[in-house]
C-alpha cells in the first residue's frame, strides 16, 4: 500500500514532532510566528518548484515537514502563560486585589477541602479593573458551620493570593504540580468558605451540561442503589467518579478494567456499534446512509453533553465522530486517516492534550486495534460462532493492550495479568450496561423509574463489581511496581513497531527498523545504569517524622524513627534497590560530603576539632540555635519535616544572618548528597 494513503498520519506525526519542541523550547511568541510565516513562504515555493518536471527532489516534503512542525510549535507558545498578556502568572501582587472567576468544574474533594478548577475573568483593584485569563485550582477549607457548594458556572468574587504547586517532596515521587500544569493549571488558591462569595451565575453549554449532570444524579441518588452500585454507575454513564471509594478503585484498576470507570474512546465505540447496528436499516440507500451517520454523531455528542462535557469525554467523542465518518468511506486507509485527522484537529485546537495520559492511551489503543486485531484475529480459525465471538472480543483487548502496554507501565508501574480474563466477562456485557444505564436516567429524570428496574440494574453492576472483585483478590497475577523509565519505553515502541512491519512483510528496511529498535533498548539500559549512582546519601521529607536514606550500589541502608516509609517505594524501584535495612537513626554519620551530625534533643553539640560538614536539626529540639551553630559551625544545616514550622522559619532566618546555608525539606523537598 503506498505511503500517501496515509496523509494524515504523516502530518500527524510532523505536527506532534513541532508540538513536542515547543514544550521543550520557550520562543517570544512574535518570533514563533515569524518563523512559521517563513516557512508558508518557503512551502509555497517549494509546491510551485514541485510541478516543475525538472526538479524531482525532496524538497517539497522537507519544507512540508517544516510548515507542519512549525504550526504544532506556534500552536503551543500561543498559550504559553508567558505570551498571553492576559494571563495571572503576568500580574503582580498587590494587598486588596479582588479575583473575578468562574467555577468551570467540580474535584473530587479530599478529607480537609473541597476542590474547584476556575477559569479567571477579571482583577478588581481600588481603581480599575483587568481583563484575568488561566485556570486555578481552588481548594475551599470544610466548614461545619459554613458550608458552601458551588456548581459549574457560579461566578465567584475571591481575595487574589495565588500559591504556587509544590513539587513532589522526595525523588521520583508523583508531581502532581506537573499534572496540574499539563491541565493548564499554574497556582492555587487555599481560602475558608467566608472568603469566597458567590456573584452570578453564567449561563452557558457548559455550565447547563454541568447542571443537568448534578441534576440526574441527584435523581438517581433517591432511588434504593447501594453504595457501591450507585458509584460506579456515576461513573460507568455520568464519569462522575468522586464517590468512588478508593478500594473499589483498586480493585478495578488492578483487575484491568479501571477503563471502564472513566468515560473513554471505549465507552464512546461501543455506543457508536449499537447506534450502527439500531440504524442498520437507513443504510440501504445513499441518502439514508447519511441520515444514519448524522443521527449517529447527534446522539453522541448529547451523550457527551448529558456526561457534562467533561474533556476526556468531548475528546473521545471527536475521536469517533472523525472514525465514523472514515469507516462510512469504506477505504481501507478511511479509518486510519480519520483517526489521524481527529488526532491532528484536537491537538491544533489545544496541544496540552499530548500531555494527558488519558489522551495518549486512547489514541494508542484505537490505532493498535485498528491495525494489530484483524491481523491477530486471522491467525486462530474457528467455526463455532459462539467461541468466534469470544475469540474476536479477545484479540480486540489483547490489541489494545499491545498498544497501550509500555506507556501504561511507564506511568502506573504496574501490568494486571488477568486483564485478559476481566475484559472477556465484562465487555460482552457493556453495551448492555451502557443502554440500561441511559434507560434508568431518563425514567428517573422523568420520575417514571420502577423499583423493579432499579433492583435489576442494581444486580446488574453488583455483579460486575463481584467479578472485579474476585478478580482483582488473585494477586500472584497482578505485577505492581515494574520499572520502566521514559527511554526505554520508547524504545519498545521502536521494537514494537519493527515487529509489526517485518509481520507485514519480510525486508530489509523493515529488518533495520526492528535491529535499531533492539539497539536503542540495549542504548537504554545502558545509559539507566550510567545514571544510577553507586553512592548516594539523602535526608527524606517526612511530616512529622525523619528518614536517611543510604544508597551503596543494589543495597539501602533506612535509618528511620518509624517503621514505615511509603515514600520510598519509588526510589527503591527507580534506583534498582535489591536490598533493603532498617535502622535506628544514630548521632553521626560519615558521608561523602563529610561528617553529618543530627541534632535531635536539648544537648547542645559539644565543641569538636572537626566541625560536622552538615547539621540536621529534627524533633524540634529546645536548643540556642544561633551558639550551637557558633560552636559547630557547620558548612550546611538542613531542618527535615519532623520539626515545627514556626521553628524552621526562626533557624531559617538564623542561618541566613550567619551566612549558612539552610535548606528546609518542608520547602525544598529531601537534601540528597551523591
């Protein structure tokens, strides 16, 4: 099959190569643009030279590669912070600033706050007002006394004190201030409910979507579910997961099936097979084909609204409604090229999406499906129909976990081996779940739901979650923990895709990509263990509590004043830790830098010959800070999380008058010393 077929994949491809730049690489977005004006200039030259029988050369497709890549890199610094004027990030603080935002959605909140993301609308100051831009997380203190609940499209008016994200206090650990920033989000607001008033309420798509979620939710919560049952149907049709407890969670998600919990392409694909399937009929003549396929994206996209227009949702929904359309072309490349194209729409309208794992997975597992499961399917033969269906189910989820497999475990570092198992019980019976689902919404929005319907669809996902259950309990079979860095990921996708070009055809090209494959992963091992450092001592951020931690080659000697530290599990797995000791944490240690001393009670450090090379302070010992650093005098003092703020804040000033380094773990995160 030629190349061109394939079009789309190929600026696809040019347009995630620019976009991946831009988010390595800051440019004045004036100067971003003049490139990208340089390179439409350059394109169109190049187009006019290609007619011309005369040059037959590549240059068309270079300064096509260029055009493309540049619009991918421009698209990102046009919503950089730094080049939108606008933005909240540009502003400076000043007492007395008045934030004008819009509540744009609802988090799941946590033991102490209720959490909002706000789109920023204007700053109010005692003389003018501004025109704000950007997203902020908002977390609002629980108040017995003042309890407030906001709703998608409240207008709020809020003191601007905005916070920024910390990053993850120990190595390796999950940043959730990156996640936050590949959703656009930048700082943070911590206030009480007396602080937040709420102005207006803006009426919008959004907000209304928003609202006719709660709004059957609500409805449904009336009705006899169990606890259980009603929260993984919010999540199964409505992708409303905050009732969610975080047993089930894990229990889904270790059982492979936690896709099921978070309205996704798979969602979205089943209900587009039961739509063709319903529509069937229309499809016998040219005019009803497309009556079909326009009732088809119709439902789909009130499908997205009645979920709230959630992102990830409006996303699959793009993804499926470009796929319907190519699988209506019936060419063999239509399904591919309306993929890529879906791809490269969403990815033009808002490049952070590549930095959304959901976005990454989906698209993974659609394209591994479309190309890798009629392959798969060929290559067992069998006449039965019923065990043809299984069959054809099986090698759909073993496509996509093909697909999905590297980065899965590069990001969750763990591989559920009875997925296989999960999918073969619960996808036959989705579509179902799905329909029942909607059904029960609608009767209940309406008021006309039956006990007897809710007792069914109650059964119904009481016994999905028993299979779930029983599933996810057989531990030997889930693999948690894996190792896999960012290199060798891609690496395997190297050798993946070299695999499947020498099945399609056996040659020398396709021979090559899979042999630089295999050398990249063994490149890939290599560098892991050049950058694992055979030495390293490191003081841990632990609330309330202190760890020293050392490293020497696979061994981890833990000096701890607890027994537990879970927050080393990723350390241990991202430095190839094979063996693990625990001690009771001692006075001194020798480290590379020199003598470490711990200052953990009221005696004040004798006066030594040597003085310690590092000073850790822990406990909040009763001490002269400023005479024990006179006869120490210590090159570096570090304070860990088990001291007092109020403490850190009188020594961190101390130090600062004496010229000493001073680095608090509760700001700065673990002092690590290679």
């Amino acid at each position: 099959m030629k190349s061109s077929g394939f079009v789309f994949i190929r600026l696809s491809l040019y347009l995630l190569a620019g976009i991946l730049l831009g988010f390595s690489i800051w440019v004045d977005l004036v100067l971003s643009l003049l490139i990208s004006m340089g390179f439409l200039l350059l394109f169109f030259i190049a187009y006019h030279r290609s007619t011309k029988p005369v040059f037959p050369d590549n240059f068309f497709g270079i300064l096509t590669f260029l055009l493309i890549a540049s619009l991918g890199f421009t698209a990102v610094q046009l919503r950089q912070p730094e080049n939108i004027s606008s933005h909240y990030t540009n502003f400076e603080l000043e007492d007395g600033q008045i934030l004008k935002a819009e509540v744009s959605e609802e988090l799941k909140p946590n033991q102490y706050s209720s959490r909002y993301i706000i789109e920023a609308r204007s700053l109010q100051t005692t003389n003018k007002s501004f025109k704000l831009t950007g997203k902020i997380l908002l977390s609002i203190n629980k108040n017995p006394e003042k309890l407030i609940i906001l709703r998608p499209g409240d207008v709020l008016l809020l003191p601007f004190k905005p916070e920024n994200v910390k990053p993850p206090s120990n190595p390796f650990m999950f940043s959730y201030k990156d996640y936050l920033e590949g959703l656009k989000i930048h700082r943070q607001l911590q206030l009480t409910s007396s602080e937040v008033e709420v102005h207006s309420y803006n009426k919008s798509l959004h907000s209304y979507s928003r609202s006719l979620r709660r709004d059957l939710i609500g409805k449904v919560r009336k009705h006899d579910f169990s606890q259980n049952e009603l929260a993984v149907f919010q999540a199964l049709i409505l992708g409303q997961r905050s009732d969610l407890n975080d047993e089930l969670y894990k229990d889904y998600s270790a059982a492979g099936a936690v896709h099921i919990l978070a309205i996704s392409g798979l969602h979205i694909g089943i209900l587009l097979l039961i739509l063709n399937w319903l529509l069937q009929p229309l499809k016998r003549s040219r005019s009803g084909k497309f009556a079909g396929l326009l009732l088809s994206l119709l439902i789909l996209w009130a499908f997205a609204i009645l979920t709230g227009l959630q992102p990830s949702v409006v996303r699959a929904v793009t993804m499926f409604s470009f796929l319907a359309v190519g699988l209506n072309l019936r060419r063999k490349t239509g399904a591919f090229n309306s993929l890529a194209l879906s791809f490269f729409f969403l990815l033009l309208i808002d490049p952070y999406y590549i930095l959304q794992v959901g976005f990454q997975l989906s698209y993974l597992a659609v394209f591994s499906i479309l190309l890798i499961q009629p392959k798969l399917y060929k290559l067992v033969n069998i006449d039965d129909k019923f065990l043809d269906y299984f069959w054809k189910l099986s090698s759909v989820s073993i496509a996509a976990q093909i697909g999905v497999l590297p980065l899965s475990i590069y990001y969750f570092h763990q591989f559920p081996g009875l997925f296989l198992l999960t999918n073969l019980f619960i996808l036959p019976f989705l579509g179902v779940l799905l329909i029942s689902g909607i059904v029960v919404l609608a009767l209940a929005y309406f008021g006309y739901l039956p006990d007897l319907f809710v007792r069914i669809f109650n059964e119904m996902l009481a016994g999905m979650n028993w299979i779930v259950t029983e599933i996810a309990s057989q531990k030997q079979f889930v693999l948690s923990n894996i190792d896999l860095d960012l290199y060798h990921m891609m690496a395997l996708y190297v050798v993946l895709a070299g695999l499947l070009m020498f099945w399609q055809k056996a040659s020398f090209r396709n021979s090559t990509v899979l042999l630089i494959g295999i050398i990249f992963l063994q490149l890939s091992s290599i560098a892991t263990r050049i950058s694992n450092p055979s030495a390293e001592v490191m003081i841990m951020h632990r609330y309330k509590t202190s760890g020293i931690t050392f490293k020497e080659n696979d061994h981890l000697l833990v000096a701890t004043s607890t027994s537990e530290a879970p927050q080393l599990i990723d350390y241990i797995r991202e430095r190839k830790i094979k063996r693990l000791e625990r001690k009771a944490i001692e006075k001194a240690y020798t480290t590379p830098r020199g003598l470490l001393y711990v200052q953990s009670d009221s005696i004040i450090l004798p006066e030594l010959e040597i003085s310690p090379e590092l000073l850790l302070l822990r406990n909040s010992p009763k001490i002269n800070f400023e005479r024990l650093l006179m006869n120490s005098k210590p090159k570096q003092v570090i304070a860990d999380g088990s001291n007092y703020p109020y403490l850190v804040k009188k020594w961190k000033e101390t130090a600062r008058n004496k010229k000493i380094p001073f680095h608090a773990t509760a700001e700065k995160g673990a002092y690590i010393l290679k």
